[in-house]
C-alpha cells in the first residue's frame, strides 16, 4: 500500500508540474483569472502529492475513514429504501433490509474492530481490482473475437467502476474541458462535433439518446440523467418543492415528457451546464419496446400542475415570477407535461436509488437486453462511465457522443408561456429559483426543500 502511495502521489505531481508549464506556456494568450486559476491548481497537485509521497501512512487514514463511511452511508440507504418501498407497497423490499443488516455489520466491525476493518479493507480493495482488472482484460479479448462468436455470447457479465470514484467522471470531464477552452479553444470546439469511435461512423441519427447533465456548482456537480425517444425527451425527479425531504433527497417522483430542443437549449442556457448525449441505435424490434415503456410508465402515473400553471389557470395576467420553484420555470420554459405516480417503484424519489438514472436504465434495459448489467448505486456519473465503456465496445448500440452547451445549440430557443418581468428574473438558475420559493413559502429551513438533480 506504501508503494501505491508513493506511485499514487508521483503521478498527482507529475500531473501538477505538467499543468504549470501548460499555464506557462500560454501566459500571453489567457487572461490574468484564467492563469492564476489554472496556476493555483497546479500548486496544489504538486503539494497534495508531496504529501502523499512524504506521509504515506497518513495518506492511507483518509481512505480507510471514507470507506468506513461509505459502507454506513449504504447501510442508512438501504434502511430508508426499505420504508420507502414498503410506503408504496413495493414487492422484494426484504432484499434492501438484508443489505441493510450486511452492510451495518461491517460498518460496526470497521469502527470498533479497526485491526479487523483494515484487513477486511485490503481484502474487499484487493478482490475489487482483481476482478475489475479480470473483466477489463475479458471485455479486450471479446473485442478481438469474430464477430460470429460474439453475437453467439453477446450476454455478458460486467464489473462497474467504483461509486466513490466514478460519482464525479462527468464533473472532471467537464473541468478537463474548461480547462481545454482556455488554453486550447479550436481543440475545445473540435469537441463539440459527434464523436464516432473507429468502426462507427454514419450520417444516419441516433434513434436513442441518454443524456448525462453536469454542472460545475452545488448539486450538479452529481449530475442528472435524461432520455430523448423520438424527438421527446423524458426525465423523472423531484419536483413538488411541498413534498420533499431530507434536503430534497426525498419526495414525489415526477415524470417530466417535453420537447428535446427548448428543453436542452433551457438546460444549458438557465442553469448553465454541459450536457453528453450518448446516440443508440436501435432496431425496429427495440423501438417498439421502448415505446411499448414509456406508455407503461405514463399509465401507472396521472397529470400533475406546477404551482405557477395553477396561478396562470386562477389569473391568466400573472407574470412568469409569480411562482419561483424550478418546476414552475421548467413548465413555462420548456412547455413540459409533468407526471406523479399511483404507485410502484417510481412513486416517491430517492436521489441514490429511484432517481433518474432508474428511470433512464428501466427504458433502455427493455429495449437493449444484450448489453452488459449495470448493478449497484446508480449515480449520473457511474452511467457515464457505463455509456463510456459500451461506446467503446465493439458491437455495442451505443454509437456516439455529442456535446450540449451554449455553443452547440446556438440555433436552438425556447419561449415562455408567460413573460417575466424583467431578463434577471427569467434568468434565475435553479439554486435561485428554489431560494425565492422557499422565502415565499415562509419555510424556515430553506435548504430542506432544495432539489436535488
């Protein structure tokens, strides 16, 4: 483990050095913020692995105490999953109360038995990568088969990356590429065309889309999850701000089914962010189960208003900041339908568990029943790295990657049903807009009501 850190911290300040001469080289073409930006990062690569490399059974410490943590965080969700499903009168809930009591077992014995915990640590990180390792050297040697041979084994098992390490892939993707924006912009903006790995190319569309949002402030830092069908774009979360729980972690599913263009262009202009679409290709087959989904999901579900389309029914001269919830402005932005359930799985959100990526995997996963299972937490970022992996295999559905910002969807807009007041007022990002509504509302605790993505 000492090898490691040493290995470990020599990579993080090789890294450090790097991005300082990057930031050097450039020093005439970015801006002063730019470059103290960029040059404070670097700085603090290069002491974090100093440290590492200098303290090395320090440096072990912090993981073995986020580890700890994690195992009792999974035991508290696995507990709130079980009441949750048992609320909504969800079948197998059993299994989430035996997780329950594993993983509080082995929390309980890495707290108070920690010569124990540390050995059952290097123990469960040792099998981890070997069998991560197996899977990836597996998924190589499917790769160079004929095809014949892979079409006859195309189910195959699969070992998804860390949650703790692959929560924030989308976030360090889109860091990677502000940063790219400053030092290189033509190499930035070569990003934003589709990307077709080798062996992938065509003019043809995707016929599906899973789009993971990511954003570099508060809770879309974790990210979001959508899926475009035909021109249609569906979401779940969230949305009833008198609902939620837990600081928004918990509340009234919603299904969200609106329009991809004013829904994107929305996303990305009123809360600022980057969204990646990764492009499917489906057959005729595939889209009638997806299809055959969807309507599943729209009759276990009925019409729910936003507050602001109640106000607008009562006085149709209300202005759009009559009502400052984020539902509301999507509902007025984007001429969004929004849905609540009757029951099921879906009933009520749980943001690590029945959230958007739930819903997103619960349409592809009927369509595309050959591609390798996604077990586990499921985060926007663990499906990022999931969509990532099936991109690169070869005969996979997923075909393609295209980047969403400002930039690329220039030519696109969106009109409020109803006019604001004032720019500044349409303007509001979510973290605002859920602000001012809790103000409204007369909650004391304004942060129990946050949505998060």
């Amino acid at each position: 483990m000492e090898f490691v850190c040493y290995l470990g911290g020599s990579v993080v300040v090789l890294h450090g050095f790097v991005s300082g001469i990057s930031a050097a080289a450039k020093r005439k073409a970015i801006s002063n913020d730019s470059f103290k930006s960029l040059f404070i990062s670097a700085l603090l690569n290069i002491c974090l692995g100093g440290m590492i490399i200098l303290l090395p059974r320090l440096s072990l410490e912090p993981v073995y105490i986020i580890f700890t943590l994690y195992i009792l965080v999974n035991a508290g969700i696995k507990l709130m999953d079980y009441f949750i499903d048992r609320k909504d009168n969800v079948s197998g809930r059993i299994k989430e109360l035996l997780l329950f009591l594993f993983f509080l077992v082995f929390g309980i014995l890495m707290v108070f038995v920690p010569e124990m915990g540390k050995r059952g640590f290097l123990a469960v990180s040792g099998l981890y990568c070997i069998f991560y390792g197996a899977f990836l050297v597996w998924d190589f040697i499917f790769q160079c088969l004929p095809g014949s041979f892979r079409r006859r084994f195309s189910k195959k098992l699969s070992l998804p990356m860390p949650v703790l390490l692959s929560t924030l892939r989308p976030f360090a993707k889109l860091r990677a590429r502000r940063r790219q924006n400053i030092l290189d912009p033509e190499k930035a903006r070569a990003e934003l065309k589709t990307f077709y790995p080798d062996g992938k190319e065509t003019s043809a569309p995707p016929d599906m889309e899973v789009m993971i949002h990511v954003s570099e402030h508060g809770f879309g830092i974790m990210g979001h999850c959508d899926l475009c069908f035909e021109g249609v774009i569906y979401s779940y979360g969230s949305y009833d701000l008198t609902s939620t729980s837990l600081f928004g972690g918990i509340g009234d599913g919603i299904f969200v089914v609106g329009k991809k263009e004013p829904y994107i262009r929305f996303y990305v202009t009123a809360s600022p962010r980057e969204i990646y679409g990764y492009g499917f290709r489906l057959t005729e087959e595939q889209k009638t189960a997806v299809r055959e989904e969807i309507s599943k999901i729209k009759e276990m579900s009925y019409p729910w208003e936003t507050p602001l389309q109640q106000v607008y029914k009562n006085d149709p001269s209300a202005k759009g900041e009559a009502v400052f919830d984020w539902g509301s402005k999507m509902w007025n932005c984007t001429g969004s339908d929004f849905y609540k359930f009757k029951s099921g799985k879906m009933k009520t959100y749980f943001v690590v568990t029945s959230n958007c990526v739930m819903m997103a995997d619960k349409i592809v996963r009927k369509a595309c029943t050959d591609i390798p299972l996604q077990k586990g937490v499921l985060t926007p970022g663990s499906y990022y790295d999931y969509l990532e992996h099936l991109l690169a295999m070869v005969g996979s559905p997923v075909f393609c990657r295209t980047v969403y910002d400002r930039e690329s969807t220039a030519g696109w807009s969106y009109t409020p049903r109803i006019a604001y007041s004032s720019p500044e007022l349409e303007s509001m990002t979510e973290t605002e807009a859920n602000r001012r509504a809790a103000e409204k509302m007369g909650r004391k605790n304004e942060k129990r009501i946050r949505k998060k993505p």
